[in-house]
C-alpha cells in the first residue's frame, strides 16, 4: 500500500512539471543559434557585473520635517585668521535675543604669520577647486556625506618653515555656544565689552592705518564637528583693497541629521551669500569695518540617510535580466529564421519556374519539372 501511494505521488509530481525534457535527439542545433547563444550569454554577464555594482552602491534619501528643538545651544566652530595683529581685534555673537557670547568663552587668539607656505597653499587650492566643483555639481555632495569620517581634517596643516618673520596676523580659532536664534558673529577692531544697550568695541586706541581685515576661513561649521565635511566657506580667502572695508556673510543655517554606515551624528548645513564693500561716509557707504557672519536658522530639519538595495531586490532584478534576455533573443532568432526561410523559399520558387523543359515536337514546356531522387543530388 504505500508503495502504491509512493507510486501515485511520483506520477502526480511528474504530471506537474513545468519543464519538460526534450531528448537530445529531437533537438537541431545551428550555426545561427550558437551565434545568438554566444551573444545572450556575454550581455547576461555584462549586465551581471553591472547590476552587482548597482548593489553595492548606496545612495542618499533626504526627508523634511519641522525642527521642534528651541531649547538646546547651537554650536559654532570657527577658524579665521585675520591680518591683523591680535591686540587690535575681537569676536564676539550678539543674537537677536540681545544675548551676548564673547569670545573668551570659547576662541583662541594666537599670533601667526599670514602668509602660507607652499604645502598649505595646495590645500588651499584643492579646498577651493572642490567648493568651485560642488557649485556646478551638487551630487558630490552625497559624495561627501558618504566619505564623512573617512577622509582627514580639513584644516591646514601646522607651518614646517622656521620662519623668523615676526608674526603679522591672528588666528581665531574654536568653538562658541549660543542660542538657535539668528544672530551676527563678527570680528573687528577692538576687544568687546558689555554694554546696556548692547555690546561696543574698544576701536579708539587702534590707528585706521593698521586696518587690515584681509582674512582668510580655514574653517566655519555648525553644529557636531565631523572630520571630512567640507563646508561651503572652508578654503576662502578675502584681500581688502582699503583699510576700512567691510566683508558680510549672510548664512542660512539648516539642521540636519546624518546616518550613514559609518556614523550618525547631528549637524548643520548652509548656504551663504556674500558681499563686501568699503566704508566711507562722505559717500553715504555707512557701517563699521570688519568681518559680519550673520546666520538664520531654519525651521525646517533635513534628515540625510544612507540606503541600500536589499539583496531579494538584486536577486528579482537579476533573474528579470537573464530571463528576459533568453526570451529576447530566442524570440529575435526565431522571427529572424523565419524571414530567412520565407526569403530563400522565394528564391527556390523563382529558380524552379525560370527553368523550361524541351518538348519532341519543338516547344518548350515552362511548367516546374517534378522532383526525383536524382534532381534532387
């Protein structure tokens, strides 16, 4: 009895098959269908490799939502050196609040020569290079977000010449707290002290010849710092072409949040315009000469992650790739000995009925001969 059964469901299994075996000897083979076979099998494999590399790439998917953080600080890190000796400038924030962040809280003045070596003006240079690249093509900048962690620092590299020149210049640099609404960092002429109505700038000891608010941002970011992100005024660098000039920056601040495979941190990009003009009264051009970043802050919150195509999806699109191909081709091969056939039957009609047979009585008989085992040698 189960023998019987065991029987039964073989047959049943059988019956299901969806493929059939044809024995080799009812299967013809062609120069033509090797041809084709060739050619399915080497686009099978060229487009194999390249949907394996579609896989392993990832690619950045960007959502929008409403930033409902008031309450925690935002971080600014700053790198600027200016022309200027360090006794004769000061940094502060003053925000919309009135809230004043003085420098001392957080920045380093540090007497440095403004001139850059070699090695750190082709840092400089490729820094710029990249920022003229990322105008043009903002899809490196998924590029960027990818590299973030991988790559080195993009501050310059510390001078390697002894150089006795006394220093010329100050370097500003580290990182200030202040509140998530729009303020104005800036650097000019004299330490800052609080003041009722504000804040003022101890500028009357310093001489308008020593003005001098060439400067150079080595670095400017908001938020986590993330080694590898280049930011959009890293590299620049300003030459005042008279001793009382202003340099604005208006910045537009955007959180945003980074997950990748390699790291997940909270960050902030920008956008920035820039403007830059001299001061004098007498022409109506009014203001105060220095360095004004003036930033915003979004209220919309950018979420940036980094996906990849699952591996059941490369497989569907693999198997489409191979069994469509063998389909194609077969369907092409096949249509393709059809017009052949129909072609060279033509030809065999026209060759048959050109041919004219001798009658005794002198005609001739333009009829189709018939087929022997003889004519057909």
């Amino acid at each position: 009895m189960r023998r019987l059964n065991r029987k039964k469901t073989l047959n049943l299994m059988k019956e299901l098959d969806a493929f059939p075996k044809v024995p080799e000897s009812y299967v013809e083979t062609s120069a033509s269908g090797g041809t084709v076979s060739l050619i399915a099998f080497t686009t099978i494999a060229f487009l194999t490799i390249m949907e394996f590399m579609v896989y392993r790439d990832t690619w950045m998917k960007y959502e929008y939502e409403v930033d409902k953080d008031f309450t925690s600080k935002l971080r600014i890190n700053i790198d600027i050196t200016v022309a200027m000796r360090c006794q004769y400038v000061g940094a502060d924030v003053l925000d919309l609040a009135e809230t004043m962040v003085a420098s001392a809280d957080g920045l380093i003045y540090e007497p440095v020569v403004f001139e850059l070596t070699p090695q750190q003006k082709e840092l400089q240079r490729m820094l710029q290079l990249i920022q003229s690249r990322l105008q043009e093509e903002h899809s490196l900048q998924d590029v960027i977000f990818k590299s973030a962690f991988k790559s080195a620092s993009t501050a310059l590299p510390p001078r390697e010449d002894n150089s006795l020149q006394s220093p010329d210049a100050c370097r500003i640099h580290g990182h200030l707290y202040v509140n998530k609404v729009a303020g104005n960092f800036h650097i000019t002429v004299g330490k800052a002290i609080p003041h009722p109505r504000g804040h003022a700038h101890l500028a009357a000891l310093v001489s308008h010849e020593s003005y001098n608010f060439s400067h150079r941002i080595d670095h400017l970011s908001f938020g986590e710092l993330i080694p590898g992100i280049i930011n959009p005024l890293d590299g620049t660098e300003k030459i005042a072409s008279d001793h009382n000039q202003m340099f604005q920056y208006f910045i537009t601040v955007v959180p945003t949040k980074l997950h990748t495979h390699k790291i997940s941190a909270e960050t902030h990009q920008f956008s920035v315009t820039e403007r830059e003009r001299v001061i004098n009264h007498a022409a109506g051009s009014h203001g105060v000469s220095g360095i004004f970043m003036k930033y915003d802050i979004s209220s919309l919150m950018v979420t940036v992650t980094e996906e990849h195509m699952p591996f059941w999806q490369f497989l569907v699109r693999l198997c489409g790739i191979i069994g469509g191909i063998f389909s194609t081709t077969g369907i092409l091969h096949g249509f393709g000995r059809f017009v052949a056939e129909i072609i060279f039957c033509r030809f065999r009609l026209g060759s048959y009925r050109s041919t004219s047979v001798p009658l005794p009585d002198g005609h001739t008989s333009n009829h189709l001969p018939l087929l022997t085992d003889n004519s057909t040698h």
